[in-house]
C-alpha cells in the first residue's frame, strides 16, 4: 500500500471518528416538523452500523501505536511531517490539496496525526526493511521514464464571465495595476481570487486545453490577451517556467529508496498490529461492541518462535532513528 493510500485510509477513518465524537453529548441533533431526533438516538444508531466497529478499531489503534511510541522512545518531529506531507501533495493538481481538505471536513492537524502513525510504523519496522543500492539501480533501469520531469509553469489568472470584463481587466493589469488586487476585486475564480489568482505550478494536461497553450508559450511575466474556456474568459500571467529534466540514478535515489521500502514493509504492518492488540490489554464496556477485540490466545502460543527469516514483526525493537477551482479544469 502506497502512502498515498495508508494517508487516505487513515483520514477516512479520523473524519468518521470525528463525526462520532462530535455526535457524543446529549440534546438534538435535529428537528423534523417540530419533532426531534436526540443525540442519544442517533448515537444508538451509529454504534450499530459497521462503520462505527471499523472506527472505534481505528481508535484503539492509533492508541497502540502512540503507546508504543512512548514505550521505545519513537519521536517524530515536525520536519519529518512536513516532508511527508509534501511527498504526498505532490500527487495532487495544484491547489486541489487544500480543497481536498475542506470538502471532507479535515484540517492540517488530521493530517499530521494520521503522518505521525505512518512515520511511527516506518521506524518500528526499519530494522526489517534492507533496500540494496542493487535493488535501486534495478528499479530505476525499468522505470527510468516515470521519473523524468515534464515541462512545468507556475501562473496566476483572473477568470472573468465575458469578454468585455476580460477586456478591461487586460487594461487594467497593463496600465501597471496589482494582479493580487485585480484578482480579488473581478477573478470569478473561488479556489484561487483570495490568492491573488495564484494557480501553483502544474504541468501540460492538467489546465483545458485553451488555457493549456497560452500558459506553456506566454513569456513569463506577461500578460496574456483574453483566453476563451468553458468557464469563461481567463487573463493569465505565467510567473516562472521550469524546463524538463531528464532523472538520474541519484535524483531519483530517494523516490526509489521511499517506493521499495514500502514494498516491503506493507506485509509487515497488518502482523506488527496485531501483535500489539494480542499483547494489549483491551476492555470493552460497550456491549454492542463485544467481541471486537478477542482475548488474546494462551501464553505458549504468544512465545511461538518467530518465522523463518528474520525476527518477529511484533517483538523487533524499533529502528535506530516516515473548493474552488485550483485549476480552471475544475472550476
């Protein structure tokens, strides 16, 4: 499993936890004609769904793996975090992270918990993971392509309804007039007037096409003459253009390094969780969720040698040291 993937399973787990939480006081969560539905009820509901064991499994293992942390003196710091989360972003069309974020109710501090376990686990489980300079050269020998960097360009736009108002705001920027300013005053553009227009930086293929063409032959700095799209009429400034690159084994050395090491460690999580919970001790207090987390089996079973090929994911010690419209495309 990618990161990408272990983040959005995380974050599908935390927003419905959030949910739950928020719903977990008296009074009314609504009224129909006058008649309500009580928080009491609703919360009666939702334990019963499935969704409701799944996250509350979610909870007792983001508790384990904190535990653990603190057991084996883990720490992440705010860097790795950070690093972490622009590797992911990376994935996204320019601007469509933040908007990501908000159409699902998350905030950047959802994100950081849910990095904080991954990097947590990497480093619980760095001691199983060998990824060889061989392994790398190998990889980068049949995928040398995906790591070549297309052209890119970082631009900023004002998204107008018609010609005429296109026309004038051309006049304006061209006459000197702040972009940032124009943007915020005219830009019909929810996902990027507030800032300034700015678009981020994108590659070919990710704007429509007419917006595609002047944004990768614009000289940077110019302003464009009115451009035609589906969404309306775009005056577009290209502010930096950044030429296509060809990868080399080094440049492309920590991606590799980072795309085997999950390779390996993704069939080591599932049993290192595991672990945890059967060593853990677990009450349930809700009968509706009795049975979730079984007992765990009798002592000989837990001191059973370890696989052949190396130490128990479980007993291994941890490693020494893982709305709008940011696009006119989608306006």
């Amino acid at each position: 499993m990618s990161t990408v993937q272990r983040l959005t399973v995380g974050l599908a787990a935390l927003l419905f936890g959030t949910s739950l939480a928020a719903c977990s006081g008296g009074g009314t969560v609504a009224t129909v004609n006058g008649q309500p539905i009580s928080e009491s009820a609703f919360n009666i509901k939702l334990e019963g769904t499935p969704m409701a064991r799944t996250v509350l499994q979610q909870m007792v293992q983001d508790a384990l793996i904190d535990q653990y942390a603190k057991n084996n003196n883990i720490t992440v710091t705010d860097a790795e975090i950070s690093a972490r989360e622009d590797q992911i972003k990376q994935n996204f069309p320019a601007g469509s992270w933040d908007e990501m974020l908000k159409s699902r109710g998350l905030s950047e501090d959802d994100v950081h918990a849910a990095l904080r376990e991954q990097i947590i686990l990497d480093k619980a489980l760095g001691s199983q993971v060998k990824v060889t300079p061989a392994q790398i050269k190998d990889y980068f020998d049949k995928n040398h392509a995906t790591f070549d960097k297309p052209e890119e360009v970082t631009a900023r736009h004002i998204l107008v309804p018609n010609l005429a108002e296109a026309q004038k705001v051309e006049a304006l920027l061209k006459s000197g007039s702040n972009f940032a300013d124009v943007a915020k005053q005219y830009s019909t553009d929810p996902g990027s007037k507030d800032k300034g227009g700015d678009l981020g930086t994108f590659k070919r293929g990710q704007m429509v096409p007419s917006f595609d063409a002047v944004a990768f032959s614009e000289p940077v700095n110019a302003i464009s003459a009115p451009v035609k799209s589906p969404f309306g009429y775009h005056i577009i400034q290209v502010t930096a253009r950044i030429p296509a690159t060809k990868a080399t084994l080094a440049s492309a050395t920590p991606q590799i390094t980072d795309t085997l090491r999950q390779q390996q460690e993704s069939p080591l999580i599932q049993p290192f969780l595991q672990g945890l919970q059967q060593k853990a001790d677990i009450k349930i207090n809700n009968p509706t969720f009795a049975g979730l987390f079984p007992s765990p089996p009798p002592a000989s079973a837990m001191s059973a040698p370890p696989p052949s090929g190396g130490a128990s994911a479980v007993s291994s010690p941890p490693a020494a040291s893982p709305a709008g419209s940011p696009a006119p495309a989608s306006t």
